[in-house]
C-alpha cells in the first residue's frame, strides 16, 4: 500500500495504454509520483498493434515527455528515415469510385507512429504494477482508495482513469448502465503484412511514403508503412491496411478475419484491396466494431477522480483525433494538479479546479465524439466525401 505524501502527491493511473503512460511521464516530470496500474501481464501481453498520426498536438506531447523520449521518438516513428517535408507530411485521400485524387490533407509536423513501440518508449522509467485489474475505489479521510481483483490495496492522492472504451473507472463514476459504451455500426478491420517482396512493399509506399486514404464507397480503405527495417530493401519492411464498413457487429481475429473481410466486406480499388488481397494468411489481421461513449458529468470525489484519454471520450477513428485528445487531457490534468500545489491547495480550491478540469474534458471530449461520428457517416458516399471536415479543415482540432 502506497502512503499519501503532500510535499510529492502520489497519483494512482488506472490502465497502461498510451494514455497513462504519457500522464506518469508529464506528473513525474513535474515533481509528482505517478504509479501505473494495468491489468495486462505484461506490456507485450496481447499482440494488438495499429499506426496513428501526431498530429496537432505534437507540440504538447513534445512538452510533456523528458527529453531522452524525444531523443528516441524515431524507433516508434513507422517510417523514420524519410524527408520530411509538405509531401510526407500529407495525407492523401483517393476516390473510391474512379481511382483518382480526391484531396489531401496537409499535417504540417505530423508523425505517423506505431502504437506498440510508441507505448514501450513511454514505459521507460515508469513504476508500472502488471496483472493488477482494478475493482473499485474509495474516498478516504486524505485521498483516494483503489481496490484490486486480486486483493490488493493501493492508497494516493489522486487517481487517474486512463483506462480505455470500456473504463472501469467510468462505470464506477457514473454506474454500469450509463457509462456503457454504444456500437457505432461501423466495423473496423486491420491487417499487418511483411510481405517479404519488395515489389509488392513498393506498391502500397509509391501510394504514399506515409500512408494514403480511399473513400466514397461503402468501404473506406486505408495503407501505409508501419515499420522500415533496412531503408534499402522494402523486403525488409511492414506495412498495414485498414477497411471501415457498416455492417452487423463481429469481434475476430486472424485467418478468420482475413476470410470475412475478404468474402462478406465489398471489396476497395487498386492498391488499397491488392494490400489486402496479397495478405500473407498467417499476418495480424483483426476485425471489430467500433464504439462510442459521448462523455456526460461525473461525480469526481470531491477532486480525486478523473479520467483521460479513451476512458473520457472513445471515439471513431476519423481524422485521427483519440490521441490528439488523450494528449490535451493529459497536459490539462497536470497543469491542474501544478495549480492545486502551488496553491497549497484546500478542499475547496480542489473541488472548484478539478470541476473545471472535468467540465473541459466533457465538453472537448463530447465534440470530438459527435464530429467522428459524422465524419463516419459522409464517409461512404462520394457525394458526402467532400462535406467531410477532412477535407473541409484537414486534421485540425
Ligand atoms: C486503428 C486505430 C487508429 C487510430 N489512429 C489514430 C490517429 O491517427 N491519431 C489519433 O490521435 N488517435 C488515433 N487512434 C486513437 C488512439 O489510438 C487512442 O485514442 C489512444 O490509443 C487511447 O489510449 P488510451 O490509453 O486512452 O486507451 P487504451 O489504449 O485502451 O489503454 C487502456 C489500458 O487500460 C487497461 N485497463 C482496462 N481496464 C483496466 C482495469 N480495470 N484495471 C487496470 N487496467 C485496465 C487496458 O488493458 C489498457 O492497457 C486510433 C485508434 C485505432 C484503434
């Protein structure tokens, strides 16, 4: 069990997704002790892996992790070894129905990196407790309680729930009913090749270096490089696919996967379904609906509760926006935290700063919601394309 401590306030982060970890770096750097909890065995536990553009809050991230993580940020970057300039550092989405450019999105500064190895180089430094699921929380005469599965204990001043769509921490805020996150009808697959050929490689980064988008029909298509090894021998590299549907919910994984998308999704053009069709049968293939959860008020424990990242807001992956928000959150809560111990902070000042720190995430986090689910919506249908905010105002807030 962890003591309180008011010179150095312990704050308890619930789930070690990208979110908690880039909170424990900006509260450690900052002068607070943070302490990850995640469920998982491990940090390679479960062999889940997807590529996201930083985008415009790279310069938050930037400001919120030690200067060792910025110096290694190239092993997550998918593709570090390019010229960055105005052509890289766009995104281009194809028409669905012809084949040609529909538009491109320019990300000025923007990285595109893997999760996986973004989330080990956040993990470095970090006192992250594994195979810890949490079960319930408690409001104690000086802070916070955590109870775990397992039986254990832990005691902070603060708890942090960054604990993903299905956040435990929300539903013990708010009960299980309300905090449910809702289907959003829309599937959403992924396949992860190293196909071993270089022609083949070629092809999907001749579309983009980064990766490229296609849209119009009833299936929006995305490839790209996750990963380039040896920079000349493409045999070497990693790349992905993404194909987004509306259709009934199914949760698979594998050959499976790779059969239904392949036989029951309507199939993309060029070099968006050959990604597909080249997919070595024994690749990471997933598939899953995507879900929701449009953020309301919650009872904070008189301050010592929040929540960040996914937990907060889950949203669909439109115009890449979950992380850009996850970042905001994370540099919101340590500010507030910053402002509550420079002021040798009182119940009330806790309560009145850590209100407005949640009113904020409610009300960023519910737009961002509501925005992913209309991009969605435009997104299957040439004549709507163009409506989208992806092409009206880029990957901007
Ligand atoms: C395919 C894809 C592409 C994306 N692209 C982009 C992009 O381009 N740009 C962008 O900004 N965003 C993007 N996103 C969104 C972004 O990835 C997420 O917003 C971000 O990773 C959320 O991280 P998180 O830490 O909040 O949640 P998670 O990654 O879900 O982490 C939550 C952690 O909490 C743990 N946990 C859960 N319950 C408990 C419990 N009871 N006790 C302890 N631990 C628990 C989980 O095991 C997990 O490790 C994308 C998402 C996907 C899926």
């Amino acid at each position: 069990m962890a003591a309180s401590n008011r010179d150095r306030p312990i704050v308890l982060i619930i789930g070690a997704g990208l979110t908690g970890l880039l909170a424990a770096q900006g509260l450690k750097q900052n002068g607070f002790k943070a302490i990850v909890v995640e469920k998982e065995e491990a940090i390679d536990a479960r062999p889940r892996e997807w590529t996201m553009l930083v985008h415009w809050a790279m310069p938050i991230f930037q400001r919120l992790v030690p200067k060792d993580i910025l110096r290694n940020l190239n092993d997550a970057l998918c593709n570090p070894n390019l010229q960055f300039d105005a052509e890289t550092e766009t995104l281009p989405c194809y028409n669905g129905v012809t084949g040609e450019l529909l538009f491109s999105s320019p990300t000025p500064g923007a990285r595109r990196v893997s999760r996986r190895r973004l989330r080990a180089l956040l993990a470095g430094g970090i006192d992250i407790q594994w195979n810890m699921s949490l079960k319930d929380i408690t409001r104690t005469d000086n802070g916070i309680r955590a109870d775990f599965e397992g039986g254990e204990t832990i005691d902070a001043d603060y708890l942090l729930g960054t604990d993903g769509t299905s956040s435990k921490v929300r539903e013990i805020l708010i009960g299980a009913e309300k905090a449910q996150p809702q289907g959003s009808g829309f599937l959403f697959a992924t396949g992860i090749n190293q196909y071993e050929d270089a022609e083949k490689t070629k092809a999907i980064a001749d579309k983009h270096p980064v990766a490229a988008l296609m849209m119009g029909t009833s299936s929006v298509g995305g490839i790209g490089v996750l990963s380039a090894k040896d920079p000349g021998d493409k045999s070497t590299w990693a790349t992905f696919w993404v194909k987004i549907w509306r259709g009934e919910p199914v949760d698979l994984r594998g050959r499976e996967a790779l059969d239904y998308i392949r036989t029951q999704t309507a199939p993309l053009r060029d070099e968006f379904q050959l990604a597909i069709d080249w997919t070595p049968d024994n690749s990471y293939v997933s598939v899953n609906e995507m879900k929701y959860w449009i953020p309301v008020e919650w009872d904070n424990h008189g301050g010592r509760v929040a929540l960040a990242g996914d937990a907060a807001h889950p949203m669909l992956i439109y115009r890449g926006q979950g992380f850009q928000h996850s970042i905001t959150d994370v540099d919101n809560y340590v500010n507030a935290l910053l402002q509550l111990h420079a002021d040798a902070g009182n119940n009330l000042l806790r309560a009145d700063v850590m209100d407005a720190f949640d009113d904020e995430v409610v009300k960023r986090g519910a737009n961002a919601v509501e925005q992913s689910l209309c991009e969605a919506e435009k997104s299957l249908d040439i004549n709507t394309v163009k409506q989208m905010l992806m092409a009206t105002r880029g990957h901007g807030k």
